[in-house]
C-alpha cells in the first residue's frame, strides 16, 4: 500500500501487521449485542491476542 494510506508520504512504501488469534465465530455468537460492549468480552475471547502483545511491549 502506499504510504498515504497510512498518514505517510504517498511514495514510502508501507505495511501493516495486524496480529489476531482468536475464535470468531465464538467471539460472534458471544457478542454483547445487548449491553455495552467491554473490555471483559475482549479479555475472554481474545486472551491469547492479548498476551502476545503483552509480550510483544515487554
């Protein structure tokens, strides 16, 4: 993608990782379309996701 996309200089070439690890189709069928959404839901669905960029901080 161009850097543009990005907020950079549309010649900069530019890639983005997204790192994801996580059951949707449990995530979906658990979504609070009731409530507000949490940071408990992201906490239980998307655990390992959120270790792994823990560590990544780390």
């Amino acid at each position: 993608m161009p850097g543009s996309e990005f907020g950079r200089d549309e010649k900069e070439l530019t890639a983005r990782i997204a790192y994801v690890d996580f059951n949707s189709r449990e995530a979906l069928d658990n979504y609070p379309i009731d409530k507000a959404f949490d940071d408990s839901f992201v906490k239980t669905y998307c655990a390992r996701t959120i270790e792994a960029v823990g560590r990544l901080m780390n």
